[in-house]
C-alpha cells in the first residue's frame, strides 16, 4: 500500500486526467506580500519568513532559470515531461491586471508548460484577476487558484497577523469557483491558540463554501519571526510529530474524496528551521500518515457523512474520474479507483 492507497492526490489526479505524470515547478516571480509592505499591514504573519518557501532566496533568479533549474531537479526523480508553472513565492496575483497577464503568459508560452498554480492571500484577488485565469482556463490550460486561509478563525488570524479573515476568504473563494476556477486551500495545523476543535471546524467551514483542493501544513517555527520570539520565550508549543499526523489523519477522514489533497505535511529547510525538528523530516511524516491510516482502517473521506459536492459540476469543472462519496456511503464502501504509482513524489513536487 502506499500514501495514496488512502488520499486522494493532485497527482493522482493529474495522472489519470491527463494519462502522464505533471509536476508543479515552484516559482518566484519577485512579488512581494501586502502583508508586510504597508498595503494591508506590516510585519507581515508572525510565522511567515518567505525564505522557508522561498527556494531560490531573496533575489529570485529569472523565470527562465527557475524553470530550468525546477525541470532538471523533478527530471532526476521522475520521468515527468509536463508541468505547471506554480507561482508559490509571496502574493502572486500583487499586482495590476495587465503585468500580472504578462508574467503569467511568459510562463506558459514554454511548451512544456501546460498550466498554472497561483497562490495568493484572500484579500488580494480583484474579480479582473479572477477573470484573467479563467481565460487560461478556458485556452485550455490547467488552472488552479491557491488561497492562504490557514485558520477560519478571525481570533486566530488576528493572532498571527493575517491581515484578512473568514469573510474575504469566503467571498474569493466564492467568485472563484463561480468562474470554474479550482480552488486550494492552505490550512495550517498548531497555529498559537488552536486545537483539535479549530482543525475540525475551519475544514467544516472550507468545506461548507466549497473548495477542490487542500493543502495541511504543520506550523514552523523559522528564525527571523515573531512566531520564534514567542517559542523562545516559551509562549507556543509547536506540535509533536505523533501529534501532526493525528490531527491531519482525522482531516484527511473528513474530507469528501472528490477533493484533491495538494500536499499534507510541508517542510522547511535545515537553515532556517527552529522547531519542530520533525518539521524538515518530510518522508517521516507522510509514512507516519500513511501507517496511522493503515491502522484505523480508514481512508480519505470515510467520516466525510455524506458531504459530497456538486457532483455534476465535479464532473464538468474536472471532466475526469473523481472520487465521490453518494448516497451517505462512506468514500472506502464507494470502490474509487485510487493507485497511482509513486504518488508520494508528484504529491511533494511544489
Ligand atoms: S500573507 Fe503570505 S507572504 Fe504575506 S506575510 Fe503572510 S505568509 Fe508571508
């Protein structure tokens, strides 16, 4: 058995939809984050240095190089020949309609680009934003809008310095998906203030206004953050590895099968990492995910009781096979096809 025996995969997705294996390219486009500039707070959020999602350091080289370097890196591993140009670093949709077109027109004129992945912050998507990826997507191109929500908690973002709450996230979300754009949204496990409650319900809260795709991160502690001056003073306690895997395990159950899990753990590099340790142990965490799925004999929507979306608009937003929980069954009484193999490493590629 492998992780996605159990979970429903972007890769695994990808895949089938497209008959090869599509790996994300993680880019820099020298955006920079409202969040920290002024725009819509300074400081930015207490756990963010954007050098532990940044590869490529603070001057980021050209896209050309990123992807280059990004190809010949997943090329090592994998036999994947196609790939999303995956616009991760700071607020990728901070900047007017027009230049935001060009950069991201740049990158899929590369022939072996054949979408985009950008990730942004709730309050920063204006509905000409929205409009430009929903063109792509209708050029054809794969097309998927990354929303940082981490908590649905407006006490909680407010904690951390967001600088946004539920109700921008909501209505993105909402004109998003309007527009068939795919959804994914971050969640962030041990955020300062939070439990197991807080987990159950921002998913509850995600779920209720809809969403395609996940991401769970478990929270770092990385130098240079007001989130490392609280750790050191003994003010939060980051979660325990056993602990991460639980509560992402008791997520995973809850989410319909039709959604897509982008990623379920993330790491941070060595250099920058404080705590937890286990944090820069990626492979640790997704086989302790997988064996803890093993052990409660459970799968990716087996507790979802009976949330299970659109599906006919599953099925004309993605017009490929998904896993869809009817009926009140649960996902593992529905047989959803779900081998992929070597899943594990398309689902790290970003
Ligand atoms: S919104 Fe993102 S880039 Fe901006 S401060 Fe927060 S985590 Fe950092």
């Amino acid at each position: 058995m492998a992780l996605s025996d159990y979970i429903h995969t972007f890769g695994q997705y990808l895949f089938e939809r497209h008959g090869e294996r599509i790996h994300k390219i993680a880019l820099d486009a020298g955006f920079t984050c409202p969040n920290r500039d002024g725009a819509k707070g300074v400081g930015g959020c207490t756990f963010c240095n954007n050098n532990s999602f940044n590869p490529n350091g603070p001057e980021p080289q050209t896209l050309e190089s990123q992807c280059d370097s990004g190809r010949r890196a997943i090329a090592k591993r994998t036999r994947a020949k196609k790939f999303i140009a995956y616009f991760q670093a700071y607020t990728n949709t901070y900047a007017d309609v027009a230049e935001l077109d060009a950069l991201y027109r740049h990158a899929l004129t590369r022939h072996d680009i054949v979408g985009l992945s950008v990730g942004t912050r709730p309050d920063c998507v204006s509905g000409e934003a929205l409009d430009l990826l929903a063109g792509y997507r209708e050029e054809g191109f794969i097309v998927w809008l990354e929303l940082g929500l981490q908590s649905a908690f407006d006490e909680t973002l407010r904690r951390v310095n967001r600088g946004h709450g539920l109700k921008e996230y909501r209505e993105v979300a909402v004109a998003a998906r309007q527009r068939g754009i795919p959804l994914c949204t971050h969640l962030i496990l041990g955020l300062p203030g939070e439990d197991e409650s807080h987990y159950h319900a921002s998913l509850d809260t995600v779920l209720d206004i809809g969403v395609d795709g996940l991401k769970l991160h478990p929270l770092h502690v990385v130098k240079h953050t007001v989130l490392a001056n609280q750790w050191r003073r003994g003010e939060y306690r980051p979660l325990q590895r056993e602990e991460y895997i639980r509560h992402a395990c008791d997520l995973i159950e809850r989410t319909p099968e039709h959604i897509m899990f982008h990623r379920v753990t993330g790491t941070a590099s060595k250099d920058i990492l404080l705590a937890p340790e286990w944090c820069s142990q990626k492979w640790s965490v997704l086989n302790g995910i997988e064996q803890e799925l093993a052990r409660r004999g459970s799968r990716q929507g087996c507790l979802a009781q009976g949330r299970f979306m659109e599906a006919t608009d599953r099925t004309s937003l993605f017009g490929g096979k998904v896993g869809i929980a009817v009926d009140g069954k649960s996902a593992a009484e529905c047989q959803v096809p779900f081998r992929h193999p070597a899943e594990e490493e398309i689902l790290y590629a970003a």
